[in-house]
C-alpha cells in the first residue's frame, strides 16, 4: 500500500514549498519506520507508510488559503483516493486517524493508535536535528515573506542595547524543537529526539557565541 500512497499522494506536492514538500513526506516515512523498527510492539507498516505519504498532501492548499486546515482536509481526500482503488475500509479508517491525529495544533485530536502514535512522533523529530534546523528555518523564512508580515529576524534576546529586535528571533527554532520532543509519545522516538536535541544544542551554542562576538565588535567600533 505504500508505493499506491506515494503515486496518489505525489501531485498534491507539485506546488510545496521545502518544508512540506515530497522529500519531507518521503524522509517521514523512512523516519516513521525507523521508529516502528525500534518500537517493542508490532506497528502495521501499510497503514504507516500509506499515512506518511498522505499526511501534508493539503498542506500547499492550506497555505495558500484554499482550505484552513489540512489535517481535517487530508483525511477525507484521502479517503476518497484510497476507495477508489479498492483499498479495504479498515485499511483506511487506520490510515484516516493517523493523518487527522499528526499535528500538534491544540485541536487536534490525540492518537489513539500505535500506528498514529508513530507518524505523530516521525513528524515531530523532522522539527529536531540538523534537518530539523533546516525545516524550521525554512517555515520562518515562508512566514516572513508573506505580503505585508514581518514574522522574524536572525537574532537572539540575549543582546542588549539598540541593535536588538523586538521581533520573534533564532530562538523560535529552539522553543519549536522542545514543544515537539516533549509531546512524542513511544520510547522510540524519545530516543532519537533526545540524539537530535544534543546536536540542537550544541549548535544554538555555537549560534550564540557568533552572534556575540560580531556584536561585540559591532559595539566596540561604534563607541570609538
């Protein structure tokens, strides 16, 4: 079932931008299945691979205000994609909660299945590590850029005086990444977030450290 998810799913990606993209969907399937892989329990890699390619097929439409959310939108177009190939119904109730259940907007509603519980944990992780750094910065630069929306700047608040900005900064990647990791819900993927957040870590250190000193230098010149 997977390879028929990836075939239907692939034209909804057409006008993606990088951070919900075909990539992103095909990374979280190899993502997902790892977590399967290292999960105690069995998880039903049909459901969760067809989900893993289904799971943003909205996405482009909802960020170019076409629909509001594509989390409720993904599950009945998915829906109607897998009947007509004859997929059977528990095959795609399974799939269906899995893609209403992989945000984390606060109405949304809980997993109630290892198989959701999984995508839900995958999705997450993409916001952590290196590829995570990438993803988020990303979606900040897609919110900046938005006709008439200053959304953030290159910053951290840890800089005094007038050349710090009132607008959300650096750190915003850092608050998304901990929001996420602490909301994953199997042993797996806790793992592999804790893995990730280390070189999350190590890198808004490193981040801090640039950013002060050319600041500093920024403020030795300007006083002399």
């Amino acid at each position: 079932m997977g390879p028929l998810a990836r075939a239907l799913s692939l034209p909804y990606y057409d006008d993606a931008l990088p951070a919900h993209d075909q990539f992103h969907a095909n990374r979280i399937c190899a993502l997902s299945n790892r977590v399967a892989d290292e999960h105690e329990r069995p998880v039903d890699r049909a459901v969760l691979t067809a989900a893993a390619w289904l799971h943003d097929i909205g996405h482009p439409l909802e960020r170019r205000g076409i629909i509001e959310n594509h989390g409720e939108w993904a599950p009945t177009e998915g829906k109607a994609l897998l009947e007509a190939e004859a997929v059977a119904t528990d095959r795609i109730d399974a799939i269906q909660h899995c893609l209403r259940t992989h945000s984390v907007r606060s109405y949304s509603p809980k997993p109630e299945t290892l198989e959701a519980e999984v995508l839900f944990d995958a999705d997450k992780l993409e916001a952590t590590g290196a590829v995570g750094l990438v993803r988020m910065a990303c979606i900040v630069g897609e919110r900046s850029g938005r006709a008439g929306e200053t959304y953030a700047v290159i910053d951290t608040p840890a800089v005094d005086g007038e050349v710090s900005s009132e607008l959300p900064d650096i750190t915003l990647l850092r608050d998304w990444a901990e929001e996420r990791l602490e909301q994953l819900y199997t042993p797996s993927g806790r793992r592999l977030g804790t893995s990730r957040w280390r070189f999350m870590d190590a890198f808004f250190t490193q981040f801090a450290n640039e950013i002060d000193i050319e600041l500093t230098e920024y403020r030795t010149e300007s006083t002399e």
